[in-house]
C-alpha cells in the first residue's frame, strides 16, 4: 500500500513490536533503548538482486576453490595460516568440508561495482531478523516480492541432503529424514535465541524432535552414538564458533589470556571421530575454521596464482585487496585507503576502519597488534542511500545457492548498532501500486551456468 507521496503506509513502531512479540520468535525489537528495525523496507529492482545474489554466489566458490587448494596443500595451515593444533583438527578431520549454510557481506559501492567485506562460513546469524521482519511487513510494500521466502526450505533442505549424503558414502541404509536434531549453541549469550528458536519451529514442523544445548551436554556412548542431554541425535546444527572449540588466543600484545583458553578437546575429540566414522551429520562442518579465517582473503589476493583463471576474475572484482599484517609495513600505509580486522572477528568486532577512526587509535592498533591475527583489506567507498546511510547487503547462500537477504543499515561500519531493514525485490515491469505475477522473479538463477564442485 502506497501513500500519496509514493511512500508506504507503515504501522507504527509501537504496532510493530506488538506483531514482533506475537512471532514468539523475535522478542526485542529495541536495542539499548533504540529502535533495532527499520519499517520502511529496501527496495531491489530485479537486476540489483540478481548482481547481489550471484556476486555471494561466486564468494562461496572462491572460498570453495580455496579450501580445495589447501587441502592439497596442506603445508599453507602452518605456514600461512598459523592454525593452532585443535583448529588443524578440525580442518583435516572435515576432510575439506565447510559449507552448509553462510552469510556473505556485500556492498554496492560508488564505482558501480559490488564488493565483499567478508563471508561468514562458521555460524552465520540473521537468518530469524530476516525471516520474521520480511514477514511482517511485505503487506506494505505493494508490487515486490519477498526474496525470503525459501529461506526455511533451502535450509532444512540442505540438513536434510547432508544426512542423506553422509549416509549414502559410508553405505548405509537411508530411512526418510533425521528423527533427532540437535542444535549447539553459547546458551549462556542471548544474542541469537530468534535464529535458534526459528530453527527449532521449522525442523519440528518437519516431524523431527528438536534438542537444545551447548557443547558441554555432548556425550559418546559405547555404541559411538552421539548424546545431547542424554538422547541420541542423528544431525548436529553446530552454532557454535570454530575458535571457541579450539585453542583460544590473544590477539593483543599484552592481552591476558582467556579464563577458557583451554580446547574442548574432551567433547571435540569424540565429536570429530563420530563424524568420521558416519555417526553423526555436522551442519556446518567444523572446515569452516579455515574459510572463516580472513587469511582467506588475503591468501586468494597473496596466492592468486593457484586459483583457476575464471576465480582470479572474480577475485579482483568482489575481495578487496586484503594482506596478512605481517606482510607488509603497516606503519607506512595511508590508514585512510585500509581497514584493519582480527581473523576470527565478526559483526564488527576488532575492526578498524581506518577513515573512521582517528590517528591515534590506529596507530595504537598497529603497535598492540599480534601479526599473525589480523590482516588489512582495502577500503572502498559505498554508495549511501537517499537517507545517507550505508546499507550492508547479507546475501545467504545455502549449499552454495543464494537464498535470502539480511540487510542492516549503518552510517559508518556495521556493528550491533546497525539497523536492520527488511529486504524486497521489485520485479521487471512492475509498477509500485500493483502485484507481481505469480512466480515472478523465479526465472534462471544465478550461478547455473557455473561449473562449480559446490554447485553440482
């Protein structure tokens, strides 16, 4: 519905918290105080979307292309990556898997062109903001499509396959979907209770029992059945992150050391060797310790050579140029052109934008930094919006498909302070006061013309 002025006719805020509690899913629509959502959504032609999807699509491949590299070469753990002995664990008893479902980070920039500032591969969240906020308010966007609604499908779908596939390579018999679901997850952290709840609502609406619990409720029996809270489950949902499991290091100079920097070597261990021998299906495999690590990015820019040709296209147009610290002279770099960000940060987490931050903060920054633990990537410029804010475009890809959106709105570099905007798609064609044809948007999907080992 459209207002005189062109504008959608939104609730307000007050209403919409109202229709948020009712989910029983989402149950903060305010942060510290400030509204979390934006009602009016984003609004996608169907050539943005289509740019948007397929750019995420290439990431996940060339993360992919990557993981196969270093698979082969496995002398780059230590010697570029500087993985610790847990992490080396889980990379090599992944047997090279990492994806199931990730986030890439991407954004429409004043060259015209799309850049990614990151892909997060381990426990990418969003996915209930997303879901739940499109939900609510695609009533008031007349004429666009939701680009969410097979968000829940190409998920649980992709679980599902995994199991399957699991079961299929070690020769045994397949007998419908997983009875039992496990999802593991920091229960002591509130943050992302929406995704573990909207997870639990869509794999019990598929007749599986659903277990909650953290890594410390994992057992192995005698029969190398794995136990969540005392009950055998067939499928791990891991949101949990790959450097919590392992070794847990400073990443400053002079920086204490964590109170847990222990490895749960005593639950890992026993889950690493259940996997191996078919016990239980882990989404998403613990390889995402590798393609999580931004030396990713800074591997596909120092090591471009072994990537194929096609990959090497891509990465000059969508990873900004990224560089280990240790590589370079930090100190003599104009801190306006970088950004400095830990390896295993997120949601803005130990990042340092440096146009955003004063001199004194970057250099203190550089000088406190442990090399081996951040890297610098380029600074590009984004195009704001008529509002003058910078929209980061979260682009799920499940199974190496596009699936969704998450997009949060900032000023400046996104962090949990960041608004979140619901997502539509404007299809070819179609007017502001009218309805897309059924169907619309659903032609060729980006990336099918790929011959990617990801995509088959």
């Amino acid at each position: 519905m459209k207002s005189a002025s062109n504008e959608p006719v939104l609730p307000s805020y007050g209403e919409f918290a109202r229709m948020v509690y009712r989910t029983a899913i989402l149950s903060d629509p305010w942060l510290n105080g400030a509204e979390r959502f934006r009602l009016r959504g984003v609004i996608l032609d169907e050539s943005e979307s289509a740019r948007l999807k397929q750019a995420a699509e290439r990431v996940a491949y060339l993360h992919h292309e990557l993981a196969s590299i270093v698979w082969n070469q496995p002398e780059f753990l230590d010697q570029f990556f500087s993985l610790t002995p847990f992490q080396k664990s889980m990379w090599l008893a992944s047997g090279g898997r990492w994806h199931g479902i990730a986030r890439v980070d991407l954004f429409m920039c004043s060259d015209g062109g799309i850049r990614a500032c990151e892909m997060n591969s381990d426990t990418p969240s969003g996915e209930a903001e997303a879901v739940i906020a499109n939900q609510l308010l695609h009533q008031f966007h007349a004429g666009t499509i939701d680009p969410n609604l097979g968000l829940k499908e190409s998920f649980v779908g992709m679980v599902f396959d995994s199991y399957r596939a699991d079961r299929d390579w070690l020769g045994k018999e397949v007998t419908g979907n997983p009875r039992t679901v496990a999802i593991i997850y920091p229960t002591d952290l509130p943050e992302d209770l929406s995704m573990i709840a909207l997870y639990r609502q869509w794999f019990e609406e598929q007749a599986s029992r659903v277990i909650l619990g953290s890594p410390f409720n994992i057992t192995v029996d005698s029969r190398n059945r794995v136990l969540v809270l005392g009950e055998a489950v067939e499928v791990i949902i891991r949101h949990y992150k790959t450097d919590w499991w392992g070794e847990r290091e400073p990443i400053w100079i002079g920086q204490p050391p964590f109170p847990d920097a222990e490895p749960l070597d005593r639950q890992l261990i026993p889950l690493l060797e259940a996997q191996g021998n078919g016990s239980v299906t882990i989404v998403n495999p613990f390889g995402a310790v590798l393609v999580q690590n931004k030396m990713s990015m800074a591997f596909m820019w120092e090591h471009g050579n072994l990537f194929s040709t096609q990959a090497q296209a891509w990465i000059e147009e969508l990873i900004p140029e990224t560089r280990r610290l240790s590589s370079v002279d930090a100190a003599s770099l104009n801190r306006k052109e970088w950004v400095l960000k830990s390896v295993y940060g997120c949601e803005g987490d130990s990042v340092f934008c440096g146009p955003f931050v004063s001199l004194r903060e970057w250099r203190s920054a550089l000088a406190s930094a442990i090399e081996r633990h951040w890297v610098l990537q380029r600074f590009f410029q984004v195009e704001p919006d008529e509002s003058g804010l910078l929209a980061n475009y979260g682009v799920f890809v499940t199974g190496g498909r596009s699936s969704g959106f998450y997009t949060r709105l900032s000023t400046s570099g996104t962090d949990y302070t960041a608004v979140t905007a619901p997502t539509f798609v404007r299809p070819a064609n179609v007017t502001a006061n009218s309805e897309p044809d059924a169907g619309a948007g659903q032609g060729k999907r980006s990336g099918d013309d790929l011959e990617s080992p990801m995509l088959e």
